[in-house]
C-alpha cells in the first residue's frame, strides 16, 4: 500500500486515508481484524475513481456520512490508489467512464439478464469484490431498490435467488478482489505523467484538433495542464486547468479550452509514453470525443486519411517531432511541403491514375503512422457513425438539459471485387457530409415526429425538442420520435448517403456518474 | 411433447355468475347499479348513500385518498393520507366503508372511514432495523375481520442488508391504531396481487398463483405459471405485470399475462401467437379459469370484467379496448387522450372509467367506449388503483 503511495501521492495521503476512514467510517463499518481486509465491505471492494465516489456520495446522502469535501477527495484518491482497478482491468470498458454516448454493449447472459437490465455492464465489470460482498449487493439491492425482482426481465423468474447463488458466486469469479493484474499493477514502476505532449482529437462542434500540452506534476499526482494547439479550420485552441492521476494511471483533467470547460478522462500507458481517452465539455458530456496523446517522437493523425486516384489535395500530419522527409506511399507523391514545423506537415499531396487502391502507411522521417492514408477509385459506401443513438428532449423550463446527439459519415470505396457492402471495402475515414432527417417508419410519419423532435445541423449536431406534454401532439406526447439520421457525402462525381437510426425519447432523471 | 392445448381449468356458468354477484352485492342490493331507489333508513353522514350505492376510490399525489359518487361522477371528499405517497394501493373492507390505503412508500396501512375521512385503523410495518414493504399486496377478509399484507423485509445491519423471507401478515381489523401482525406465515417472493376468498384463503399472486390459509398459513397450488407445465418449445412462460388489484364490481381476482405459443421452431416469431392470457378466480366458488386467446396486440395493464357477460373483457393504457377472452376477437378499441394506467367499471356495467398516469379519470359507456364523463383530480394518480367501493 505505501509502496504504491510513495510512487505518486505521498504517505501522508495514505495516513490520511486511512485515518478518515477510521473517523468517518467506522461509525457504521467494523474492523474485522484481517490483515489483508481490515475494514468490513470497504476493504472488500476495488473500484475506479467514480465508483468510489458514488459509494462515498451515497453514504453521505442515505446513510448519514459527515465528511468534509476535502476529505472526500482524499478518501476517494486514498482508495482509488489503494483499492483502485489495474489499467488492464479498464480497457475495454473505459467507454463509461469517459461518457461515450451511443455504445452498445455485449455480456454474456448471465450478466445481461441480471444485472444489465439495469445498468451498464461496465457498471459492474469496473468492479472487483469478494464473492461474499458480490452477495452482500444482491441484497443491497432487495433493501435499496426493493422493486427491482418485479421488473419485466426478473418477475418472470426467481430473480433474487438466482443473482444470489448463480450470478453472485460466477460474480467473484470473473470480477474477483484478487487478480493478478492488480498484483502486477502494483509491483509494476509507475511514471509521472510531467512533460511536454502533443495531443490529436476530434470535438463535435469544432472538428479535428491537435494541441502541445504542458503537464506539470504539483505533487500528490496532481498536475497543472496548458494547452495550445489549433483546430483544422485554423482557429486557435489555447487551454488551461488541472488534472489529478488515480491508481497511477488514470487521468481526470479539466482543462478550459476557448473559454469552454471541458473534462478530460484520459488512460495513460503502462510506460506513461501515450495518452488515450474522451475529451468533453463538463455541462454537455454528448460533446466530445477521443483524443490522443503521446509524449515521444511520432503520428498522431493524418487529415484527411484518403486521397482518390488522380486527385491532389492538401493533408496534414500531425504529431510530435516531425523530422524528416514525408512519404505517403506507393502511387502517392508529395508535390510540395506547404507549412511544417514539429507538431505539424502540411503536404500537397497527389495520388497517381494508376495508384492501385489501397492503405498506404504515412511515414515521417523515421516515424510511421498507426492511421493509414487510403487510395481509392471512387467512394461507394458511406456508413454514419453511430448507427445507433439515442437523444433526449429536455429544456422547455424543465430542470434537465436537452441531451443531443451527433453523428460522422465513414466512406467506404468498394475494394477489389467492386462490391460495396463487402469484406474487402476499403475504409477511407471520415468525412465531410451534409446532413437531414427523415421518419424512421410509418408511425413516425404518421405522428410527425419530423416536425417536433429536433433539427439537426451542418456538423451533424442533432439538437432535440424541448420537455414536456406538447398539447399538438397526439396524447399531449412529449416531442419524442423515431428518426432516421441521414448523411450525404459529395466526393468527386459520386454522391452516397448513409443512414443512422435515431430515437428521440424523454429525459434520464436518474444519471449516475457511472450509468 | 406435452399438452398444449389452450386450456379453461374451469369455465363460470352463468348461474355461478349470479351467485357471485349477489354474493358481492349483499342481500337487498340491486342488480340495476347505484341503487338510488336503496336508500337506507340508516343515512349516513355527509349525504353519502348506503344500500349499495357505488364510490370509485383513488390515491392521488402528494397523498390523498379521493372518493367519487359515481351516480354523479362528483368528488365527494378528499382524504389526507399520512406520510410520503406509495404506490397509491387501496384495499376496501367488504362493507365498503373502510378503505385501507399503502402509505409511506408502500410501507404503512392506514383505514380510512370513506363517509367522514376518519383515520379507523393504523399499521407501520417497519420496525427497529427491519425496513418493509407491501408491493400493492392487500386484502380484507371476506367478513371484514381481518387485513392481509405480503411483507418483504430487509433487515438493515450498520453496514450491509440482509434480505428476509416474505411473509403473509395478518392484522385484526378491530385492533384500531398501531395494529401489529397477529399472525405471519412465510410466503413465495414477488407477490403482488393478492385477494381473499369467502373460503378464508388468501389467493398470492406471484410467480405462480398459490392459495394460502391465514389461519395456519398452509399454502396449496392454484396455478402454475411460471412453472409450468407446458413444453418449452411450445411456450413461453408466462410473464405477468401483477400491478393493481381489481375485480372487486365481480367479486372475482384476474390476473393477465403475457405470453407466447411457438407454431414453428422456438423463436421463430413469424410463425408465433403473442398472446394475452389470464387466470380468472371467482373468490366466492374458488373456481379457476385460465385461457390464452386475446392477440397481444394491445398493451394493458389489467382487464376489467364486464359484469354482464364474464366473456367480455376491458383494458385500458393508451387505447380504451374490448375483447371477447373466448374468442379472442377485438370488440372495439377507444383512443385516450394520454395513458391512463388503471381501469374499473361499476356493478351494473353501466359505466367504466380509465384512471392513473395523470390527473383524470375518464368515464366512458362500455358498449361503444365513447367518453360520457372527464374528472380533474387535485394530483397525479400515477400508478394509484381505481377501486369500487358498495356501501352497505
């Protein structure tokens, strides 16, 4: 535990940790007299940062917890360093904690059925806890949500006893407290996260991005963070704010970007070389989007990522210590270097007519990019990202905000077999698109769904309805509706459109900060 | 492969039927409805009508018991229910007078006399560190005497719960203010509409359909839904909603399920029925009918039995619908102006009304399902019953 500390925060922290929960906590938890679980439920438990705080906020506003706001932050620091969730244990379900609108999950049955009928199935794989304590929150459940074995999805079965003795039990076998990537995590040399980095991402309302940032350590894993970059229009991106780094890893910023506060959640590599994760404004999570970072020489992104036989374009690489000559691959010419400097080439690129189509690797110097740049004959599938949302009304002097939703078109060129819609399309990337709405079935139609539940915008921002009955509806129905999103790209002679399905519904009055 | 017929455990007869409804009316009660003409020389307070005159009874938030003439379709009064707004569950004593209603987040009972607002009777379940609730399961017996509640404890330790055995609680009537149970017997979980029968059980709506003596809490099998014992390839099981007790006009317990009969392979919808079925218990005869015909076409949360002819069947959520249970044929479908979640209708079949997910009561002729009669009410009914209550 102090081994960890020392790392990042001090063993001050640690003391204080544990000193608040043995304060704070002990009115209602016990010390059991295990060395390795000292406190009951508590040390039974690993979680994230959130998790943590979720679990703290609820002892405070249901089970009469006092604790200052800054032992609060300590305790869920303390806890999140102590008992936190190793980085492997957080990649594939980081979505959730980075507010990524629109996934779509797939668990196993026994997981679906019982527990993600509710919540997310991130929800409980971000957990860790004794099978006893997995058992102890299927009876939470009967005493917190007492309804919840009458639901459609568990009333149909004997739903407290099958979460207790079949999912509880697998519970504490694949979500366990003692794994061995926690071992490791903790054995493993934790870097500090200071340093000049460069940043690429993509922000809804603006559009592609990057950025230098300076990360500087304060102490305690806390750090101060600039930013300075530009968006691919040309305007200036300068920011400023903090960021605080949990279990080691796992960074949380807030950074004031332009005027507008945005929150990052960001993983930093187990080498502490790259930064991955969702940028989004604090008063509106749906706008965002994934960013990048990385600290040592290399490609962040290349924009736009296709180039059409015969075509000449300009493209820009972006990344960090961009020395040495740009190479777009085979059939693909640099005619001139328009601006380069560190972070940034900006090319005159020309494919040849007989460029065969494919995916060419960008190379800078020494360095070569993850993203490949494609070479196409013609564009022949656009598919709209998500292909499935969910927006809801809000607004109209109710206390929830409208939550909108917003979309990118991924062209596709047909690949060998000149089929569209086939394995061996060759993905370009993203984009520009125009964009429309239209009823996504006859119900729509018929309810003019059209005509209440929203607009959306030249960026492919869908902004719904306001709340509330609306008396020209049928039912007095809120401006709810069934849409299809659809986006259309121009790309030399070919025009190709690609639809979304959208569903406009009401707000989410509970939101949890892990949904 | 087993039996998959569709099956009528038993079917009500109509000389049944006339028993059962004299049996809810009483002796000297009309069959003609209000019974206006049945003034009694014992008048009551507040010009409210004994001699089996009719009042729909519903729950409104912040937390008021309302009770309607339904001669005139007037409020007549408002009752102030102590503590926060449960699921607005009303139970009404055989006599009409006394309306038990879930309170305090369907932990407490209080009775109310319905001519004069009057708190009779009391009952806080919860005690010590044992939180526990009523999912709308209430019932008085059929001579009044005793108040039967499913309980669902949870046991709060300082830093975990334990969940407990659901039990039957049987209260005495009489015993007035801070009743406790007289009597529990351990029960199924997942019960929510239960009932009692003149025979002195108690029907348990759960998983499967149970009965269970309060006396000595021995507990026999009504039907098996759930459980039961049709072939998996050929049935789904059945899933019922089981929200708000109803019947009361008919003196019966029904409780419509969901459920689905594979034609085809197990999962091929193209070639399945969706299908409304309901089992129907008569509480004075204990006969059991159950039958799968209604095309899930429609979705409600409860049907209401027409008293006139038992095949006939109402349900209401955004449409106000008709069906014939025997034939499975749609008799006639309504608009509403918004959901209304609940649905009853009065002794005689001469009126029904739609209530809940909102502030109105929408009154309408059973025979074309056309409005005759709109209420206001104070508050949201949200998920409130809408219940008769025959003043003796």
């Amino acid at each position: 535990m102090f081994a960890l500390a020392s790392v990042g925060a001090s063993s001050a922290l640690a003391a204080d940790g544990e000193s608040i929960i043995r304060d704070r906590c002990l009115g209602c938890h016990v010390e059991t007299g295990e060395s390795a679980t000292p406190f009951s439920r508590i040390s039974e438990q690993r979680k994230t940062p959130e998790g943590w705080l979720m679990a703290i906020s609820r002892m405070q506003q249901q089970r009469g917890l006092v604790i200052t706001p800054e032992e609060k932050r300590t305790l869920v620091k303390y806890l999140a360093d102590t008992q936190g969730l190793a980085p492997a244990e957080t990649r594939e379900l980081r979505y959730v904690l980075e507010k990524q609108p629109n996934v779509t999950e797939s668990f196993e049955p026994w997981l679906q059925d019982t527990c993600v009928r509710c919540h997310s199935g991130a929800r409980i794989g971000l957990q860790r806890r004794t099978e006893e304590d997995w058992k102890w929150l299927v009876h939470f459940h009967m005493g917190q949500q007492p309804t919840a074995e009458l639901h459609a999805g568990a009333r149909d079965r004997a739903w407290f006893d099958i979460a207790l003795n079949q999912v509880a039990p697998k519970l504490g076998q694949v979500y366990g407290l003692n794994t061995q990537e926690w071992s490791d995590w903790q054995a493993a040399d934790k870097q500090s996260l200071s340093g000049r980095w460069v940043m690429s991402g993509y922000l809804p309302e603006k559009g592609q991005f990057d950025a230098t940032v300076h990360i500087s350590e304060l102490g305690n894993d806390k750090y101060s963070v600039t930013m300075d970059g530009q968006y691919a229009d040309g305007t200036p991106l300068t920011g400023k704010g903090s960021g605080i780094v949990y279990t080691s890893y796992d960074w949380r910023g807030a950074v004031t970007i332009n005027g507008v506060k945005m929150r990052q959640v960001l993983a930093a590599s187990e080498d502490g070389q790259s930064l991955n994760g969702r940028m989004f404004k604090r008063d509106d999570d749906v706008l965002g989007g994934q960013v990048t970072a990385i600290k040592g020489a290399g490609i962040t992104a290349v924009s736009p990522s296709y180039i059409r036989q015969g075509e000449r374009k300009l493209l820009t690489i972006s990344g960090n210590k961009l020395n040495g000559s740009v190479h777009l691959g085979a059939g693909v010419k640099v005619v001139s270097v328009v601006s380069r400097d560190d972070n940034r080439v900006v090319v005159v690129a020309e494919a040849s007519q007989r460029a065969e189509s494919g995916h060419r690797e960008v190379r800078v110097g020494k360095l070569s990019s993850e993203m490949p740049l494609a070479v196409y004959d013609q564009l022949a599938r656009v598919d709209i990202t998500p292909s499935d949302s969910i927006a809801r009304v809000g607004g109209g002097g109710g206390a929830l905000a409208k939550q909108k939703s917003w979309y990118r078109a991924v062209g596709y060129a047909a690949g060998a077999d000149g089929k569209p819609g086939t394995e061996d399309d060759i993905r370009l990337g993203y984009m520009p698109a125009s964009w429309s709405l239209k009823p996504f079935d006859e119900i729509a139609e018929h309810d003019g769904d059209i005509k209440y539940a929203g607009t959306i915008d030249d960026r492919g921002i869908f902004t719904p309805g306001d709340a509330g009955p609306n008396p020209e509806r049928k039912m007095s129905t809120n401006n709810v509706g069934n849409l299809t999103v659809t986006g259309t790209v121009h790309d030399g002679n070919q025009v190709v459109s690609g639809d979304s399905h959208l569903l406009v519904t009401v707000q989410k009055f509970v939101r949890a900060l892990i949904d | 492969m087993k039996k998959i017929t569709d099956i009528t455990l038993s079917k009500l007869t109509h000389s049944i039927r006339t028993l059962a409804l004299g049996g809810l009316l009483g002796a000297g009660a009309l069959l003609s409805g209000c019974a206006v003409t049945q003034q009694s020389a014992d008048a009551l307070p507040n010009g409210m009508k004994a001699g089996g005159h009719e009042y729909l009874l519903t729950v409104t938030r912040p937390n008021q018991l309302h009770v309607i003439d339904t001669e005139t379709d007037q409020l007549l009064r408002s009752c102030d229910v102590p503590g926060t707004f449960g699921n607005g569950g009303i139970a009404i004593s055989p006599d009409g007078r006394t309306a038990y209603v879930l309170s305090n987040k369907w932990e407490d009972i209080y009775g109310f006399d319905i001519t004069n607002c009057e708190i009779t009777f009391s009952a806080k379940q919860s005690s010590g560190n044992v939180q526990i609730k009523s999912f709308i399961s209430m019932a008085v017996s059929a001579d009044g005497k005793e108040l039967y509640t499913v309980q669902n404890p949870v046991r709060k330790h300082s830093d975990r719960f334990e969940t407990m055995e659901p039990r039957l609680a049987v209260f005495n009537t009489a015993d007035g203010m801070n009743a406790q149970p007289v009597r529990t017997f351990p029960v199924d979980r997942r019960i929510t509409k239960i009932a009692a029968m003149h025979n002195g059980e108690v029907v348990l709506g759960g998983g499967d359909l149970k009965a269970i003596n309060p006396k000595n809490g021995e507990t026999r099998l009504i039907t098996a839904l759930q459980n039961w014992d049709r072939a998996p390839d050929k049935w789904v099981p059945p899933d019922a909603f089981a929200m708000h007790t109803m019947g009361e006009h008919v003196g019966e317990f029904i409780m419509p399920y969901f459920t689905i009969r594979w034609n085809g392979e197990p999962g091929d919808e193209s070639k399945a029925d969706f299908l409304w079925g309901h089992v129907r218990i008569d509480l004075k005869t204990a006969e059991v009918e159950m039958i799968e015909k209604v095309p899930f076409e429609f979705i409600v949360f409860n049907w209401v039995t027409d008293p006139n002819d038992k095949d006939v069947v109402y349900g209401s959520f955004n449409q106000l619908s008709k069906h014939n249970v025997k034939t499975g044929e749609t008799l006639g479908v309504h608009g509403l102006d918004h959901t209304y979640y609940n649905i009853n209708m009065t002794t005689d079949g001469n009126k029904l009304y739609v209530g809940g997910a909102g502030n109105t009561i929408s009154v309408h002729n059973p025979a074309t399902l056309e409005r005759t009669g709109y209420l206001r009410m104070s508050g949201d009914m949200s998920t409130s019953d809408l219940r008769l209550a025959v003043l003796k």
